[in-house]
C-alpha cells in the first residue's frame, strides 16, 4: 500500500472473522458484505484509489 498509493496500513485486531478495510473512516471493503471472501490486492488498491479521488 505505501508503495503503490502511499499509505500506510494499520491492521487492528478483531474478532469472529472480520475484515474490513477502511479509508478516512469509511468502510472501504467488508468481508462479510462481500460473502466472506478476501480482497484481491489489485481490487484493494483500486477501491481505495476510488475513495481517495
């Protein structure tokens, strides 16, 4: 991330299986909205370039 979009990613830890991914307090990516499966790192980064514009 800090490479490709110069931010620097800060993992919080959870429970019962949640991942999200949030960028200036907004949820970005749920796996549990997404039916339980993770990110891909190229659709990541395109989703946070989307909510950074």
């Amino acid at each position: 991330m800090q490479e490709t979009l110069g931010l620097i990613a800060e993992l919080v830890p959870g429970g019962g299986g949640i991942f999200d991914v949030e960028f200036d307090h907004r949820i970005v990516f749920s796996k549990f909205a997404e039916g339980d499966r993770f990110p891909e790192a190229d659709e990541l980064i395109k989703l946070l370039r989307e909510h950074m514009a």
